[in-house]
C-alpha cells in the first residue's frame, strides 16, 4: 500500500455520496481534500440546488494556500479501492487499482464537470478521483497540517526531516503538537511532519498502520461542563457562558503551550476551551466518528445536512420502533483522544461477529442519541441494520439534530436532541477481548493484506478506529501499541 506516496503543506478536511463509475469503487471513510486551482463544478445540473451543492463541494476541497503544484504536492491516504487512469476522465484506460490505505501524492488536482469528479494527478504519473463534485462522496484523505495529540508512550523530535537526524526534544503521550507540513518519505516508509516549534515528527508508519499522532477531531462537540467562550483564541475574559449539555461545531483547534489549555474555534463565532491540561479536565467530547450500526428501520439518506427550509416528518421515530430511546448517560471520555462511543441502547452484538469481544467494563458513555427528520423526504434509503462510516458531524441549532455525512455519500440524521432518540450507534472504540483462534492483526485496511501477527484468544487489545469495508462486509478496528488492523464483526 505504499507504492504511491507523497508529501504536503496545511490543512483538512472530509466529503461522501452516492453512486459511482465501476473503477471508483465503494468509499470507506473519506475528507475531501484541501487543494486549489479547482472549482470542483456541480456536475452540470441546471437547478439551483446542485449548482448549491457543488459550490459547497468545491468549496471544501478549495481551502487551502498555497495551491497544489509539482513543488508543492499534497499526501493523502486512499479511504476506498480506486483505479489509477491514464487521463484525467473516468473513461480513459486504466492502469492499477489502489486498495484502502494507500499512500499518494497530488500534484495536480482537475475539475472534469461533465463527471461530476475532482480527479488529482499523481507525482508517478496517473489519475484519480478525489471527490464526487454532486454527491460529495470521497476516496481519498488529507494527511493535514493542524493540531495533533500524540497517542506513542512518546515520539522523537528530530532537528531535520530524515529519520536518521539528530535528536532534539521529545513529546509523551497526550501531549498535543501543532503541525505545519507534512512530509512522506517513501524509502523509510514513514509520514513525517514538521512542527511550529521547529524539528520534525514521525506521524504513520506505513508499513504497519502504526500513528504515532493523530489530528484532533473537528465537528460537532458536546460540552462537558459549563464552558466559557472567548471571542479571541488567546482572550482572558469570556464574552459569554455555554450550559453544560450543550452542542457546538468546531472548525479549528489552537492548543496554548503557555497556558496549556486547548481551544475549539465554534462555527457560529467563538472560542471555546476543550481541555484545560492544568487541572486535566475534559470540557468537551466529540461525536465520535467511523462506523456506525443503524436501527431496523430505514432512513433517508440526504444529499445536504437539514436546514430551516427543509420538509418537515423525515426520518420521523416509527412509533413501534424498539431502538435505542434514552441518553446512554453524560459525556465519557478515551484513554487518548476522547469520544462519545455509546453506553447504553442497542449496540452491534460482537458475540455473534465471530472476531473479537467488547470488554463490558470498558466503554465510554454517551448522551448522543439518533433521530429527527433530516431535509425532504424521498431521497435514497439507507437499509435497517446497516453498518456504515461516518466522516463528519453537524449540530443544526433549528431542528436540534446532530447529522452524519456518510463516506459512501449524503447525511442521516444521528440525534434528536429533543426527544435524545437514537437512529444509529457507533461500533465502539476502547478495548476488546479477542475470542476467535488465530485472529489476524493485518498491516492494512483490507483482510487481505500482510499479516503480521496472530493474536491468542482472550488477548485485550485497544481499537483506536474503525472502518466498514463493504466488499468484505467487515467492520475493522484499527489498534494501539503495534498498529495493525483486525476484524471486529462479520455483517450479515
């Protein structure tokens, strides 16, 4: 999976939808990606409401300066099976398929509006598409610039980018970074970063799935306590005070090394603290992201988050459901970086996937809960008992609903928060008993890539993230320590 690789400069973010050609195969969990030089066009619709779509799908590829450009290429990991063209549309010959998980570097990125893609071209020659301009779907993810918490017992600060430079300070575990570039050398197989304070980090080691740092999560965050705001990300005197239980969507994170406090930048204005490292108090908790399990019933799947004019009743609560009704209890944290995994409801059985065994003692709480009607009616349906990746989170203040943007395209509703009814739940992240002899550890994504290891039953082990791989039907875990991927549940 490292054959292609790259090296970048700034910021992330995600996209997702709905059908595709052939050679763009099924999304596993996506960002779109943050270059330039691209309009990312809306697939050629007349209606205002794509031409909508596709600004807003342009704009959230578009975000980032300075372009894309041979001097200047981008990394990013492959998040679903693509195919390497030989031009720049759908239709020319192809040469390869990528698996999930591979590494590429972007050095130019082309609308093909009659597509309805964002293709980039790759530094080795070769096209892909980035992003569905209509849907929004995605198949790749930025390795971005920005805040970063470092989940390693630690990690060397080197004075230069090679690994072999010499060594100059060092950050623990949960300490956060600031990142600034982001480099992949492709000999050494490793992602490397350089930080505001000077020297150079190592962020992934490709060969076995190992992060020795990950980006803060942005989207939508529910406060902990009573939080203040700040108009100013370095500001003193709050401008006004959040109630504890309350949603916000953050967009960027600032941690002060001075006074080691971690800062969220709110959607609507705003800053707001997140973590205090002085006292150790967690003030918010992201919704978590990655694979969710919907309930028996269908939803709606919609090609924007619900606004003030969308149609009223969708998504409404089936009156002889039986799915997950109450809060599941307050926020709850991680080991590292926190989430809101679910305590309570109905939850995906790990008893009759036939990999490994959620420990019982060993799960975060959470107030998220699914439900409310998300925009018009009679859009695609999502099928009951569906496993799914969510890639981005939205609080809509108007209709008090948390939503989820699916890498396979569009958003379901997650949360009512009115009536704190759930529609889907995420598989959980923290520990796991494996009971399956012989469980393989693999170095990526797919079942099929290089094993590394065999885990002994009953060995505990930390998933960190998860993923849903359709054309396997696998919900995947990705673990601490060693790096590496197992299987957590077999979909029927």
């Amino acid at each position: 999976s490292d054959v292609y690789a790259g090296a970048e400069d700034e910021e992330e973010d995600e996209s997702s939808p709905s059908s595709s050609s052939s050679k763009d195969r099924t999304a596993g969990a996506g960002v779109s990606s943050s270059v330039s030089g691209s309009k990312g066009g809306g697939g050629g619709s007349s209606s205002a409401a794509a031409a909508s779509a596709a600004a807003a799908a342009a704009a959230s590829i578009d975000r980032t300066d300075p372009p894309v450009s041979e001097s200047r290429p981008r990394v990013y990991e492959t998040v679903a099976e693509v195919s390497v063209d030989e031009g720049p549309s759908i239709a020319s010959k192809p040469r390869i398929m990528l698996p999930v998980g591979t590494y590429v570097q972007v050095v130019e990125v082309l609308s093909v509006t009659e597509e309805n893609r964002l293709r980039g071209r790759l530094d080795i020659g070769g096209w892909i598409s980035l992003l569905h301009s209509s849907t929004q779907r995605t198949w790749v993810r930025r390795v971005s610039s920005g805040t970063y918490v470092v989940t390693a017992p630690s990690i060397i600060v080197s004075s230069g980018l090679g690994m072999n430079t010499k060594q100059v300070d060092f950050y623990g575990v949960d300490e956060y970074v600031e990142v600034v570039g982001v480099f992949y050398l492709r000999k050494e197989r490793r992602v490397r970063a350089k930080l505001s304070t000077g020297g150079y980090v190592s962020l992934v080691d490709t060969e076995r799935s190992f992060a020795s740092a990950e980006p803060l999560q942005l989207g939508t965050h529910v406060l902990a306590s009573k939080s203040p705001a700040f108009s100013h990300p370095l500001a003193c005197r709050p401008s006004r005070i959040l109630e504890s239980g309350s949603y916000v969507n953050v967009v960027e994170t600032r941690f002060s090394s001075t006074e080691r406090c971690l800062r969220g930048q709110m959607a609507d204005g705003g800053w707001v603290v997140l973590e205090d490292k002085k006292d150790g108090r967690l003030r918010a908790v992201p919704v978590p992201l990655g694979t969710y399990q919907t309930h028996s019933h269908p939803l709606f799947i919609h090609r924007r988050p619900a606004t003030e004019g969308a149609a009223p009743g969708a998504n409404r609560r089936p009156s002889n459901d039986r799915g997950g009704g109450g809060g599941g209890g307050g926020p709850g944290s991680g080991r590292r970086r926190p989430s809101m995994d679910h305590g309570g409801g109905r939850r995906p059985s790990m008893e009759h996937s036939g990999q490994a065994r959620r420990s019982s003692g060993q799960h975060a709480s959470s107030s998220l809960g699914g439900g409310g009607g998300a925009g018009a009616a009679g859009g695609p349906l999502l099928e009951g008992d569906s496993y799914v990746d969510v890639v981005e989170t939205k609080y809509v203040p108007s209709k008090r609903e948390i939503q989820g943007r699916l890498a396979q395209g569009g958003w379901i509703s997650l949360l009512n928060a009115a009536s704190n009814y759930r529609f889907a739940h995420p598989v959980p992240r923290g520990v796991y008993f494996t009971y399956k002899e012989t469980l393989a550890v693999n170095a990526g994504v797919p079942c099929g890539s290089k094993i590394d290891k065999l885990l002994k039953p009953y060995t505990p082990v930390e998933v960190l993230e998860t993923r849903y791989v359709a054309s396997e039907r696998q919900v995947r875990g990705r673990l601490s320590g060693t790096g590496g991927w197992i299987s957590l549940i077999q979909a029927a």
